[in-house]
C-alpha cells in the first residue's frame, strides 16, 4: 500500500516522457532511440539515449524539474 502511494506521487508531479524528450532534444538534436524512466541519486530522472551524425548521447532530465543533469557520450554503442 505505501508504494502505491508513491507511485501516485511521482505520477502527478513528474513531467511527461514527452515532455522530457523534447527538453533532451534542445539539447542534443537527433533521433531518440530509448527512453527510460529511473531513481537515481535520490532523484527520479528520464534517461534518454540519443542517436546523431557523431554518436549516440544519453540525457538525463530530472523528471520532477525538466532540468538537464547531464550529457554523456555513449561509447559502447554497436
């Protein structure tokens, strides 16, 4: 029952997938190719992988704020 509670918390107040995406895509134009949502460092955060002309980029969104944490190049991409 707690997580249920939870669940619910973070689904009113986190902003959409959509919206995530198009955030990352501001800062990384290209092709988005996975998105995932995951708790990390205390944080629920939208990790979104990227595929462009130079490589593939995952972004990470803070889901609560729509703020931009990081953006790192992926190297281990076939």
């Amino acid at each position: 029952m707690f997580y249920g509670v939870w669940d619910n918390y973070w689904r009113v107040y986190r902003i959409s997938s959509e919206v995530a995406i198009q955030i990352a895509l501001r800062r990384v134009p290209g092709r988005v190719i996975k998105v995932e949502l995951d708790y990390e460092n205390g944080r629920l955060v939208y990790e979104i992988d990227i595929r462009t002309q130079t490589g593939i980029y995952e972004v990470h969104v803070d889901a609560i704020t729509g703020r931009v944490l990081k953006v790192e190049r992926e190297d281990n991409w076939d």
